[in-house]
C-alpha cells in the first residue's frame, strides 16, 4: 500500500472511529445520569435493611450480659455482701467470676451505698485503674445511688461514643436490699463491633466515658444523610452512612458494563462501514491521487538531477561498452581540459592515457565493462596541457526499466593532492620506524632492533649463531678528560669500523653507552669471530683525532657461540656478557672466548649466589667477636661482630669466600642487618649471665647507616652498659656518603651510637675524611701495623696518625696486632686500643663467654710467649 | 400520793434541769435503727425513748437530751458509719440501736475498740451482750435475748405436744444461733426436729414454695420460725397456700415492720401463729401507771396512742421508754461523779461505769429495775441483760395487727392448745 492510500484510509477509518467512540461515550454517561439516584435508593435501602438485622443481632448480645448482670445484682450472697455481711464475699466473687467466663465481660465491680468499690475484678484492657473511665463511673454510680429507684432493666452506657476497634459497654445495675439501693454492680463488656456492624457504622448513646485521642468523628447527622437504628431495649442507637463511594463505584461497573456490551455489538457493523466504505470510497480517490504525485515526481528528480550533475565537482560522463565517450559534464573539462566537443566519440584512454600505464587499472576496467559491474580504479592521467593528474574513477552500468545496459556511467574525481599526502606519510612512518631501531649518534641498531633479530631467533629455536659483546676500555675516561662531545666522537669512529669490518650478514648494534653487540652472520663460527674481534681492536686502539687532541681507548670483547654444546641460544648473551666480564676481570684490551672452564665458573657463581639467597633467608650468618683491649691497662674495652657464615654442609666460612658475592649481589645491607640484631642479641644474652661488654662495633654499609631502624633494634634490646660502635670504612665517607647520609650517622651519635672510621690508611688516608666524618675513633688499617715491627718509618706513621687523632680529639685503635712487639710498639706510638690476633681471633659468642669468664686472655704488659712473637697466638693455644 | 410525789419530782427536776441546761448545754443521744424498711420499729423505739426522755422535760441531769436519728437501712456499712458519726460528736453520749443484730454482730470489735455505748432496745443476738470476756463492755440490752427463746420456743413446742418439728430460720448469724439453740434444747426434751433449712432475708414465692412443700411432704406439724417480717410472711403464704395444717412458732423478728400488712389476719389465725414476747407487753402483765405515762409523753409529743396496741410496734417503744428512763437515771449518777468533765471519752466511761452500778431503783412499763445491769465476768455472763427468760411469753396479732395477750386467742387456737 502506498503512503497516499495508507493517508487516504486512515482518514477515513479515523473518521469512522470517532464516531464510534462519540457513540459510546454518549451511551455510557446517560446511563450513569440515570443508575446514580436509583443506586443510592438501592444503597440506603439496603443499609437500612442491614442496620436493622444488625441491631438486632448486636441487642441480643447486648441483651445477654444485661440479664447475667441483672442476675448478679438479685442475688441474696450479692447483696448480703453489699450491705457489709462479709461472710458472703467468697460466693460474691465466685459468682462474678462465673460472668468472667465469657470473654466479653472485661471488669466488674460492687459499689458500696458511699460509692466505695467493695469488690473489682478485671481484664488488664479494662476500664478499671483508667482514671477517666474510673470518674465517670464514680460518678453515674454516686447518682444511682442518691435515688431510690424501683426495680428496673440495668443501664446501658457506652464508654465511648464512637466506633473503635473494640468497643466498650458498661451495664451498671443498682444492688437493691430490702427495696433499697444500697449498692451498685457495674459489669464492663467489650466486643468488637466489627463481628456485628457494617464498615462505617458508628454506635450512639448515652455515654458514660470517652476515649480521648480518637480522630474526629464523621458529619452523622441526618442532613448529611446519615441513618439512625435504634438498638431494641436501649438508648443506643447506630449510625451509618451510605456509601456514596460504593454507589459511585456500582454506577461506574453499570457503565463499564453497558459499554462492553456496545462495543461488542457496535464493532461489526462499523467494521463493515470501513470495508465498504474504503472499497467504494477510498480506492478510486487513491489510484488517481497516486498517477498525479508519480508524474509531479518525475519531474522533480529529473531537473534535481540535471542540477546536481551540472553542479557536480567531479567529472561525470557516458561511454559505451567499448569505453567511447558519449556525454560529459562541464566537471570534465576542468579536470582534463578537453571540451566535451574534443572529447565525444574518443575513446577514454585513448585521450586521458600515455600507452603502458595504468595497466592493473585498466584490466579491471575492462572486467567492470565486460560484467557490466561497478569497479572503482585509480589512474594516473595526463590533462591537455601535458600535466599528470591522480584520477579516481568511479565505472557503473546505467539500466533501462528493463534491467538492459544503456551505457556506463564514469565518475572521475582529482585526487592528486591525496596522493602527495599519502606519500608523505608512507615516508615519515619509514623514517619514525628506522629512528626507533637505530642509534641516533651512530647509526647502528639499537637495543630494540636487536632484540626485535634475535628475539625470532630464540622463540623458533633457529640454527646456531655466534654473538660478540663490546665494551670500550676507558670510555669513561675520555668523558670526564674531554668532555661528552669527545666520548660521542670515539662512539661514532668505533662504530664505522664496525660497519666496515663486518660482513653484509653480521648485525652490529649499540645496546648501551659504550656498549655493543654483533649477532655474526649464519654459519659463521667463533674463529670468526675472532678475527672480527682482532681487527676490531687493533682498529679501536688506533688514535682517535678530536679538536686537536687525541682520544685512547680500547676495548674488550667477550665471544659466545651457540654451536658448542653447553651454550643454548637463549643463552648467547648472558655467556658473551661472561666472557666480556672474564676480559675485564683479566686486565681489559682482551678477546675472551665463552669456554667450557668459563661456564663452569658461572654455574659456581650462580649456585653460590642461590645458596647466599638461601643463607640470608635462612639467617646462616653468625657474628663472631673479636676483642679489643686498653693498651695500657690490658682490659677488655669490647669487640667487633664480625660476619662468619655457618654452613650446613661446609660448616664455617670465610667471610673472604662468600664476601665478593654479597657484594656482587647486593645482599651486604642484609648480612650486617643480621649480625647487627645477632650481635646486640649476644651481648644482651652475656649481660644475662653476669658478663659486660663495654662497647660493640659493628660494620655498616651506606645502605644501613640510612635504615631508620637501626636505632630502634638496639633500643629493642637490654643493654644497659654497652655503647654500641658503627665502624665506616675510610673509602665510604671519601666517595659514597651523602650530606644525607651523614645527616643520618649524626643523629645516630646525638642517640648514644659511637661512630668509628674504619681501615685508615688502606686507602686515601683523608684528613677530609677525618673532617667530614669528625669520628670518635680511628681505626688504623692492618697494612699500615703489620709493618711497624721491622720498619720505623711505619712506626712514625703510626705515630703521626696518633697526633692527628690527638689533634682532633678522637682516639685511635690499631688493628691487626699480632704478637707482643706490635703490642709494646702500639702502645709506645700513643695507641689507646689494640685489636689483633696476639690478643683473640674472631671467636663465637661461647668461647667468647669462657674466655672473659676465666680471663683468658693475654697481658698487655706480662705476656711472653718465649717463642717465635710472629706465630699466631691463637694457633698457639689451639 | 404516788401522782403527788411524782408532780412533785417532776417540777424539782424540770426546774433544777433547767438551771442545769443552761449551764451544762446538750448531750445527744442517737438512734440507729432501720427507719426505711422496719420503720415500724425504729420509729416505735424513738417514740419510746422520747417519751421517756419527756418525763423529764427532755433533761437529765442539767443536760438538754436531743435525739439524734439515724437509718442504717439494714445495712451493716451504714451501721457503723452511724456509729463513727457518733464517735466523733463530743456532745454524743449514748446510741441505741434498732431490732437488728446482725449490723452489730458484723462490727462488733471496732463497736468495742471504740467505745461506744451502745443501749439495745431490741436487738436480740446473745453473743451482743457476752462479747469479749476480760474487757470492756460496752453493750446493753434492754431486750430478751435470744439464748433465752431458744429454750422458751423448744419448752412451748414440747408443752404442745408438737411431734414433727420443723425448723426454719434466716440466713445470717442471728439466725443460725437461734436454730443451734432450739435444736439443743429439743434434743435435751428428747424432741428432735425432723426439718431444718436457712432461708435468705429477701426469699421470693419460689424459695418460699419449696420450703412450704418440703414441710408437707415431712408432715410437720409445729414450725419454730426465726425470720423477719417479709421472708416468715412470704413463707406463711406459701404454707397457707398448700393448705399445711401446722402451728408456728416465731420469734418476735417477725415484727420487724408490716408484716401485719403482708399477712391476713385469716392466714394468721389458720396457721396459729404465736410469737415470743416479753411478757409485759401483754396486757396485764405490765405497770399500767408507768404505761400511762409513758402513753401521755408520747401524746405530748405528738403520737396519741390510746393503749400499747395502737402503737405500731410495741415491743419497741415499751423496750424504748423503759430504756430511756435507765439512760436518764444512769446519766443523773454519774454526773455526780467527781470525774465528770467535758471529755466525751470520759463521759461515756462513767455513763458505762454508772449502766453497770444504778444506785436507784427504775419504775419502767415492763418491769420495776433494781441493777438492771451489772458488770460481766465469767460468773455473771448476763448482767448487761435488763431482762431474762422469765420475762418470755407468747402473744399474738389481733385483726388490726396489734399484739395481744395470747388469751385472746381465736377458738381455732384455742382448739391447738387444747390438743
């Protein structure tokens, strides 16, 4: 169906709709006009009705009680009892008791001839101990009482006046002795007039008691057609309204239901208007409504589309299947400057085209024509003036009304300036790409580019290579002497003559400042190699020229080749790095192949590295302590922890066999972290059994000196006489400590920490060390006390360093005092403290214990060994 | 001479009681007795004491005597409450009570704690009298009591050759002491009683019914009644009704007021009904001087009864008067007394003190008193008792519910007594 006869039908169907419902809608509210008055008729009728049934049920109940109460009130114990005879309460309460076996009955009580209550019984939701319901009573009670009234009906009073969940009567009856009342009975009922009323239905009368806090009652006066019935044989009456809502509501159902019914028996006869009508009516008006709009459409498209491909920007012209042109738009004259005239009846690439371009372009051209299909190509033409020009072409077959080809219609759109951007970007991505995988100073490939070669190579597990590790001798030197420019040149002459000494294959790259890497060609071997290396060398250790100075450095190089068995290569680099390290550790300038022996110590190393791993996890380092004495008086001043590494398997080692590898692995902060807390450890534990250390020193890296709780593991511990000393080595103030650092080492000293500079002399021997650190001990070198037996010059030192000390205020120890001579000799250079081995070795925490305990160690100024003073004392002993 | 010492006394008195009134103002003497329903009673028993009180001009003593009426309706509350109202009145000085026992039986101890003095004109429960042996006591009767009818009801039964006794009595403390006493002195007459039942103060047709048929069906033929006017007349009713030929006889409760009215003279006469009464109501047995007197006080004041019967209640205004006459006496003596004050406390101990040792001797209708009253020990349990067993004959009601000698029985009686 078309839009028009979709228009044409939903007018009609809309129209005939709207009368439909106007029908409806009249019908349904004159009913409700008429139902509403006879409803409520119905309605007030039929509440009445139910008022009445209701009254009577309710009066019966009521009726119930008022005669057990009556009943009650006319007994001889009752009244006997009333009248002060006490020998009848007991049967006066079994009898009230009795009324409370009905659930209704809620309270009871006798009333004296003064009002006095004599006897009360009641449910807890009564009205007894309810002070307002208490006073009212009293009072209907005190008026019953003050006249003499004949034998009657018990009274009836509500307690209150409204409807309530459950609702309250009081049947009060006076208690008649001899004819007189000289008593009252009020009996309480309570029952829910929901059981017996209508929802809505209040009840009336004379009230002895309202509620308070009760919502206000509704409007149930007769003029807001309120409906009154009379409960028989009380003063009580109902009230109820209407439901106006109900009747409102019962309208609305009567109307809801009288339009179901229309709608059920008026829906076929409209239906039947609408078919008709749309066929008689409708059809005709629509077929010739129809013819009027095509034709005006027509029209329309046509002139839009002349507009539109006149206007067009691109060219658009007509060929035929053999691609002559038989139409263009004025577009292709601006793009190829041929005037449609020129153009007509030539073939187009026979005009646009130089003979042998656009090959690829042109056979799919042919294929669209020949399959009367859409290709779009691209092509490069020449316009009339000579000049080149980027075409898109666009070639789609034109259908008549009976799907036949016409002609085909060719769109050509100028994207030359696409084409010069396109290129462009190709070029930047090229370049962007070569600067991330190639060293900017060099030239060579980079990191990245390497690891993209070797990389593959590893993760398919290709054929064998050989890889040569570089790293230039002195780079560093020749930067900080000339300057970086000078260090840039040197990297860029080395790096030419990588490019000229390898071969095509080989890979040079620069990984790293003086760094290199070359992945030699396939196939080729580690002799190779060599010879690469050796030409390499010679040419690296030739001078290099820079602003009239000259440059020298050399290089080392490390060799790993995949083709011996024990080297994988994943692993090439990792072995030629240990080859490169084994040239270095060999005196520099060297070639070092990746051997079976250099692969075994690098499994040694490995392992060792694990088991230290393990050792510090594990806590197998132990502090040993050697003591330190007065020089002169012979006591013992304390000792310093020294790390021994307790083997499960090789049982003791030397600190001389695993401390390069601490320090290669950068454990040395761990390991003294743990001799330090074991050290403080034994102390406090010799403390415990009655042995003081005065004073413990212990050696501290730069990594410990800025742990912040180094002070806080001491303060964890009991030592209330032992100072405890941080010894620095002299090298570590000179090249490694920090205005931080030595921030840290002060504040330590201002918690109690002696600091002492360790090993003086070994190295730079530093007044500035001295100044910097401003310790409170020196302590000197062995190197520089070994000597001071048989060389006086050694001795003057010793003494001169003791001065300097003395300058300064810090005292000075002397290390490595081995036999009686170096003690006497210390002690005549002005030495205050001695430590070596004519005293102690390094012993463990027990020996330690024994031999303070037994004082068993040698006199400062008694010992004589009488043998040979340079035999070691503690060989001696053992 | 008697007229003339008498004329003489009086002017002594009016005129030494009236210098005294002035001087020693009011006491008040009050009445607590059922003036709503036995009004009869009550209202007899005022009119005696008043008339009483008249002889002297109203004055004992140099005190103004005022009456003070109160109804306690049958009611033992009301009763006490009368009594508490007399406590509190510093001028009160005595209180006699009505024909009722039971109010006083029920509030006997707080009667006693409070020390009321209180002068029975007809109350008839024994235990009033005999409460509380080693202390005070503070009751008086001027009236037979009812330990004494036990065996004046069973000796008469017995004397009328009565054979199948039946028993019926009220259902209170008065009422069960009498049953328990005539059943005693019946079984001591080898004459036990074949019926007993309790019936309560107010029965209606139906109780009365039953018990009227329950006496048919065991053949009674001599009812000893202990009730008061309205249950014995409803009771009577029914026996009428079934047409039982039987005797009764009552105690005077049945007096109590208007039974007269609720029981033909007919019904009366047919059942023989014969009641326990002090014998000097009868006439004859009574002072007809002091009677005279008394009837002309009474017509001062404003009651003219031209003999006992008229009065409508006898019992009650004789036992009233000879009561007065004993209170004024026993007032005289112990003003004399160095004791006496205004304290209403003391007072009323000396007024006791002085009931229990009456120097003189009082001339009343019923009897001449010498120590009507004495002082109660275990030896002389009936010396509060102005009267004994001795004083006990039988009267009965003529047409006009009068009480009459029982010689002026009808034939039909006379017939009974004879048997």
């Amino acid at each position: 169906m078309t839009e028009l006869a979709r228009k044409f039908t939903t007018r009609f169907v809309g129209l005939v709709v709207a009368g439909y419902l106007i029908g409806l809608i009249s019908v349904g509210w004159a009913v409700w006009l008429v139902s509403q008055p006879i409803l409520a008729d119905m309605t007030r009728q039929s509440l009445i009705d139910l008022l009445t049934v209701e009254a009577s049920s309710l009066a019966a109940e009521l009726d119930r009680h008022i005669d057990a109460v009556e009943y009650l009130a006319q007994d001889d114990a009752v009244k006997e009892y009333t009248v002060g005879f006490e020998a009848f309460r007991s049967t006066t309460e079994d009898l009230v008791d009795v009324l409370f076996s009905d659930p209704a009955v809620h309270g009871a009580a006798i009333f004296s001839f003064e009002g006095e209550v004599l006897f009360a019984r009641g449910r807890r939701t009564g009205w007894l101990g309810r002070t307002e319901f208490e006073s009212s009573v009293n009072t209907i009670v005190a008026e019953l009482l003050n006249m003499d009234t004949p034998n009657g009906r018990p009274e009836l009073r509500l307690f209150t006046g409204r409807a309530v969940d459950v609702t309250h009567f009081a049947v009060i009856q006076p208690i008649r002795y001899r004819g007189l009342t000289e008593g009252v009975l009020v009996v309480e009922v309570a029952f829910d007039l929901a059981e017996f009323l209508p929802t809505g239905t209040y009840i009336d009368g004379p009230v002895l008691a309202a509620l308070g806090g009760l919502p206000p009652a509704p409007d149930l006066s007769e003029n807001a057609g309120a409906i009154r019935q009379s409960l028989p044989g009380t003063a009580l009456q109902l009230i109820a309204s209407p439901d106006s809502a109900s009747t409102e509501q019962t309208g609305r159902n009567l109307v809801m239901s009288v339009l179901r019914a229309l709608i059920v028996v008026l829906a076929l006869p409209f239906i039947a208007i609408i078919v008709v009508g749309n066929r008689v009516i409708v059809a005709p008006q629509e077929q010739l409504a129809k013819s009027e709009r095509a034709l005006m459409q027509q029209r329309n498209e046509l002139s839009e589309l002349a507009a539109i491909v006149h206007a067009f920007h691109d060219a658009i012209l007509t060929t035929d299947a053999e691609q002559r042109i038989l139409w263009t738009n004025p577009a292709f004259e601006r793009l190829t400057g041929y005037t449609e005239e020129e153009a007509l009846g030539g073939r187009l690439p026979d005009i646009l085209e130089n003979p042998g371009d656009n090959v690829e372009a042109n056979a799919e051209m042919q294929l669209a024509y020949a399959a009367c299909g859409t290709v779009r190509t691209e092509h490069l033409y020449y316009r009339a003036d000579g000049t080149p020009v980027w075409v898109s072409a666009i070639i789609t077959p034109v259908l008549d009304d009976d799907d036949q080809v016409l002609h085909f219609a060719v769109i050509l759109a100028d994207i030359t300036t696409n084409k010069v951007y396109e290129d462009e970007l190709k070029r930047q991505q090229a370049e962007t790409r070569y600067r991330s995988l190639h060293d900017a100073l060099t030239g060579l490939p980079n990191r990245r580019y390497f690891d993209d070669v070797i990389t593959p190579l590893i993760d398919d597990d290709a054929a064998d290579r050989c890889l040569v590790r570089i790293d230039l001798d002195h780079f560093k030197a020749v930067n900080d002497s000339f300057g970086h420019a000078a260090g840039d040149q040197v990297l860029c002459v080395v790096a030419d003559h990588m490019r000229t000494w390898c071969d095509r294959d080989d890979f040079p790259a620069r990984v790293g400042g003086d760094e290199f890497l070359i992945l030699m060609a396939d196939e080729k071997t580690e002799e190779d190699a060599e010879k690469l290396c050796q030409s390499l060398r010679r040419e690296i250790s030739k001078d290099i020229p820079f602003e009239g100075s000259i440059c020298r450095v050399g290089a080392s190089f490390g060799i790993a080749s995949s083709m011996v068995s024990f080297v994988q290569l994943k692993d090439l680099l990792v072995s030629a790095d240990a080859a490169l390290y084994k040239s270095k550790d060999d005196g520099r300038n060297r070639i070092t192949l990746y051997t079976p022996e250099l692969h075994a110590q690098v499994q040694e190393n490995r392992r060792i590295a694990i088991e230290l791993e393990a050792a510090i996890e594990r806590e197998e380092f132990e502090p040993w302590f050697q003591p330190q004495f007065d020089a002169t008086s012979g006591e013992l001043v304390g000792v310093e922890a020294l790390a021994r590494w307790i083997h499960p398997d090789r049982g003791v080692v030397e600190p001389w066999r695993f401390m390069p590898s601490i320090e290669k692995l950068a454990l040395t902060d761990d390991m003294d972290s743990i001799i330090y807390r074991k050290g403080l450890r034994a102390v406090e534990q010799l403390y415990s059994r009655g042995i003081q250390i005065p004073r413990i020193s212990f050696n501290v890296s730069t990594q410990q000196i800025e742990n912040p709780l180094l002070g806080t593991i001491a303060e964890s511990f009991t030592l209330p006489d032992t100072m405890i000393s941080l010894e620095i080595l002299e090298s570590v103030v000179i090249e490694e400590m920090s205005d931080e650092k030595l921030s840290n080492l002060f504040a330590l000293r201002e918690r109690g920490f002696r600091l002492e500079l360790d090993d003086f002399g070994s190295g730079h021997a530093s007044i500035a060390g001295l100044l910097k650190l401003r310790p409170d001990v020196i302590k000197i070198d062995k190197v520089l006390v070994q000597p001071v037996v048989q060389s006086t010059v050694a001795q003057e030192l010793i003494s001169s360093i003791v001065d300097i000390g003395r300058a300064l205020g810090v005292e000075v120890t002397a290390e490595g005092a081995e036999s009686r001579d170096h003690v006497e000799i210390l002690r005549g250079c002005g030495c205050r403290y001695l430590q070596g081995f004519y005293f102690s070795r390094p012993i463990p925490l027990d020996q330690l214990a024994h031999r303070i305990s037994t004082d068993d160690f040698p006199d400062v100024g008694t010992v004589d060994w009488g043998l040979d003073d340079n035999v070691d004392p503690a060989q001696k002993s053992a | 001479m008697r007229v003339l010492f008498a004329l003489i006394l009086a002017v002594v008195v009016v005129n030494s009681a009236s210098v005294w009134a002035q001087d020693r103002g009011a006491l008040n003497v009050y009445i607590d007795a059922d003036f709503s329903t036995n009004w009869e009673s009550a209202q007899s028993i005022e009119q005696g004491l008043r008339a009483a009180f008249q002889t002297m001009g109203g004055q004992a003593a140099g005190y103004q005597l005022n009456i003070v009426p109160l109804d306690h309706r049958t009611n033992a509350r009301r009763s006490i409450n009368n009594l508490r109202q007399f406590d509190a009145d510093p001028d009160g000085i005595a209180v006699v009570g009505g024909m009722h026992s039971p109010v006083y039986i029920n509030h006997l101890d707080e009667i006693l704690d409070r020390e009321v003095p209180l002068l029975l004109a007809w109350s008839a429960a024994g235990v009033l009298t005999r409460q509380r042996m080693g202390g005070e006591n503070w009751i008086f009767r001027l009236s037979v009591d009812d330990f004494q009818v036990g065996p004046f009801l069973a000796r008469e039964m017995s004397l009328h050759r009565c054979q199948r006794i039946g028993l019926v009595v009220l259902d209170n403390a008065w009422g069960r002491g009498n049953l328990a006493s005539v059943s005693a002195n019946l079984r001591d007459l080898s004459l036990p009683h074949v019926y007993e039942t309790t019936i309560a103060t107010e029965i209606g047709p139906a109780r009365a019914g039953h018990v009227a048929a329950e006496l048919s069906t065991l053949n009674v033929d001599c009812l000893g009644l202990v009730g008061n006017s309205h249950n014995s007349a409803a009771l009577m009713m029914a026996v009428d009704e079934l047409g039982l030929d039987l005797e009764i006889f009552s105690h005077w409760g049945l007096l109590s007021g208007g039974f007269a009215e609720l029981v033909p003279h007919e019904v009366r006469t047919r059942l023989g009904l014969r009641i326990v009464q002090t014998c000097g109501l009868n006439d004859g047995r009574h002072d007809a001087a002091t009677l005279r007197q008394a009837l002309s006080s009474a017509a001062q004041l404003g009651w003219s009864y031209e003999s006992l019967s008229d009065v409508p209640a006898p019992a009650g205004f004789v036992h009233g008067f000879d009561l007065g006459l004993i209170l004024m006496a026993a007032l005289d003596q112990a003003t004399q007394t160095v004791d006496w004050s205004e304290d209403p406390d003391l007072r009323r101990y000396l007024l006791r003190e002085a009931l229990e040792a009456l120097d003189q001797p009082i001339r009343g209708i019923l009897r001449h008193y010498h120590r009507p009253f004495g002082e109660v020990s275990d030896a002389t349990l009936f010396n509060h008792e102005a009267l004994s067993g001795e004083d006990l004959c039988f009267a009965q009601l003529d047409e006009r519910g009068r009480l009459v000698d029982l010689a002026a029985f009808s034939p039909l009686n006379e017939a009974a007594l004879g048997r």
